[in-house]
C-alpha cells in the first residue's frame, strides 16, 4: 500500500432523467478529477439519473395515480443495467484518467422481474474494469416506493494500491451492524454518497470516522428546481419548495474524526486532498474496532451474504 493517495470528491447535481446527459456530465467529471492529479473520484447517491427530491410519484397510502406511474416509468426508462452501454462508457473514462471511480447510480434489475430499481455504487478500477457494486440495504422512508431492497451479497470492500475501498449509501450509514461489516472487512477508505445534507449527518461522518479508525469521503449533490424537466408529470408539485433542493456539504474526513475538507455548501465543485494513509495505524494504537479494541468472546457479527433471487428459486 502507498502512503499517499490524493482524492477527488465530485459535488455536482444530476441531469435529471437523462441517463445519456448524466453519462456525458460524469465523464467530463471524471476526467477533470484526472487531469487534476486525483487517483480516487467519487460521486453521490443516484447520480444517474437522479436522487427524485420532491418527487411523489403519485402515491398516497391506499393509492397511486396514473400520473405517477408515468413519472415512474421515465425514472425506470433512464435507470441504467449493470452491466451495460453506460457502465462500459464510465469504465472507458475511468481508464483514461486512471482513476478508481465509485459512483451512484439507479440500477434496473436484470436478475428476474426487471421491473424493480435498485439504489447502487459501482466501482470501477483506473484500468476501466467493473469492479462491483453495492445496492442499498434500506432504502428510507419514500424511497422505498420506487426502489427495492438489496442483500448481504453485494457489500464488497476492494484492495487497491490505496488500501481497501468500500461503501454504504446514505442512511445505511445509521445502520450499526452495517457498519460494523465494513470494518470487519478492513475497510480504509470509506466512501458515503448521500442525499442528506442536514447539520446532523456531519456528527455522522466524523463519528463513522473515528469509530471506524478510517478515511470517509461523504459526497453529496448541489441541485436546484430548475434542473428538473418540465414534461416531468407531477412537476406542479414543484411550485412550494425551494430552489435550492440540496444544497451539497459533501466533505473528506481523517481516521480520527476530523475535517480534512470541511463541508462546502451553495456550489457544484469538485473538493480535492492529499490523504496520508499512516494516519490509519496511528488512529488505531489506541482504538482497533476490530483489533485489539474488539471483544470477540463477547460480541460476534453474522452477516448473510448469500444473494436472495437464488434463495427464492432453489
């Protein structure tokens, strides 16, 4: 492992319903993240082709409405196939600017109805492969109307000359046995896409930080009204809330819960630094959360990783 890694923290909105659009604008960023000497590049939650802020859908307990169901089916329409034309395309960017890229994306399952959407990070290696993805456990609150729930079988923590990469989507990072499962599997940098920009998620990543004695890139979008299309069905449920409808705080924080690149706010941007990957072993001579702070005799973790559309045919 080297001891130095420079990370690129890409805060940018969607275009939104436009997985080509969205495509084009990560290659573009990908490569501005290259150019800029950044080895690592990561990007929100949802990036294509779009975390649906404000959007109803339609749905009411009880109902849902035939408008609603149109604005699904364009969502599913630009949702993208893992693998597929658009993953092909990141990975082509990702190796001419030599990056790792981890990018959030809404996933069209493939695997049986090909009618569910899934919430996932891919990773990519700077040689352009797909490395694997991670789908969202629980998707919170509304999200669960338009997205399923993912399983034990897509948590991958990847080596890299960088140490080892790993990710969980938004609220997943309250979920404390998810995260103990990525620090089990030795996770160093720790990669957050969120859509959650509110003052208590940053306590969350400082603590993920120095709980997990880890680097966390948390990167989230900068988005406004004006970015969604107008031939959206529901968009006159646009007309009371806010312009700004995320307003970024994407961040980078050290293995001892401190701001490296503190939140920016109000701006696309890509936030950029220089990580010394030693302050790892340092953090941990005096916390180990799977080392010699650990109480194996006491505590044990199961995680199922076994992938649950096989479960349900055999």
């Amino acid at each position: 492992m080297t001891k130095q890694v420079k990370v690129a923290v890409v805060q940018a909105g969607s275009v939104v319903m436009d997985k080509e659009k969205c495509v084009e604008k990560a290659i573009q960023l990908v490569e501005n993240a290259g150019g800029n000497g950044a080895q690592i590049a990561v990007f929100p939650e949802a990036f294509i082709p779009a975390y649906p802020r404000g959007m109803s859908f339609g749905a009411v307990v009880g109902s849902r409405s035939d408008q609603g169901r149109q604005d699904f089916l364009t969502y599913w329409k630009n949702s993208i196939t893992v693998p597929g034309p658009e993953t092909a395309q990141i990975g082509e960017a990702a190796k001419k600017a030599g990056v790792y890229v981890v990018i959030g994306v809404i996933e069209r399952d493939q695997e049986s109805s090909q009618g569910t959407l899934y919430c996932t990070a891919l990773f990519f290696g700077p040689n352009g492969e797909l490395l694997g993805k991670h789908r969202k456990l629980k998707p919170t609150g509304s999200e669960r109307l338009i997205w399923g729930e993912g399983d034990g079988s897509t948590l991958p923590v990847f080596d890299t000359p960088y140490g080892k990469i790993g990710a969980l989507i938004c609220w997943e990072n309250y979920m404390p046995l998810a995260r103990a499962a990525m620090y089990a599997k030795g996770v160093q940098i720790y990669v957050a896409p969120t859509a959650d920009a509110r003052d208590t998620w940053f306590a969350t990543v400082r603590h993920i930080a120095a709980e997990g004695r880890c680097f966390v890139l948390s990167c989230n979008q900068y988005s406004t009204k004006d970015m969604y299309p107008e031939e959206i069905v529901s968009r006159e449920e646009f007309k009371d809330i806010p312009h700004e409808l995320t307003r970024g705080g994407s961040c980078i924080v050290s293995p001892l819960g401190e701001f490296i690149a503190e939140p920016v706010f109000g701006k696309e941007t890509i936030i950029y630094a220089d990580l010394n990957l030693d302050h790892i072993a340092e953090a941990q001579f005096d916390f180990d959360p799977v080392g010699h702070y650990a109480r194996p005799d006491v505590f044990q973790l199961k995680v199922n990783e076994k992938r649950l559309v096989n479960l349900m045919v055999e």
